[in-house]
C-alpha cells in the first residue's frame, strides 16, 4: 500500500514511517497540510494518518479535501 503522513512532528513522522516501511509499505510523509494535499493528488495514495492540528491545512480540512478529490 502507498500510504501518506501528515504532522509537524519529526519524530512522529520518522517514528510511522520505519514502522509502516518495515510492515512492506510505501510511505510518504509530509510536514504541513499543503504539502500532503499535493502528495494525495500526485500520487496514488491508498491511506492517509494525520494529525489534526497541521499548519497551513489544518488535518480535517485535508480529509476533507482528499474526499472530494
């Protein structure tokens, strides 16, 4: 699976993205909402962790954004 991470925390980030690359995935990460937001619509982009407070794109306007794509 592709799968994205959205939040402002380094070691979240890092944290997620060894765990889900270790389980066989792909992992893209992204430190603020715009960024996952260009992520989601250039890539295919299976699931998505978010936190919900992001800058920028806040993580329910992301969602809400991926959902109307």
């Amino acid at each position: 699976m592709n799968l994205l991470i959205a939040d402002d925390s380094p070691e979240v980030l890092e944290s997620l993205k060894v765990f889900l690359e270790n389980s066989g995935h792909t992992v893209f990460c992204a430190n603020d909402g715009e960024q996952a937001l260009q992520i989601f619509c250039s890539h295919k982009i299976d699931g998505i962790f978010c936190a919900l407070t992001l800058s920028k794109l806040g993580g329910l306007e992301l969602l809400k954004e991926v959902k109307s794509a």
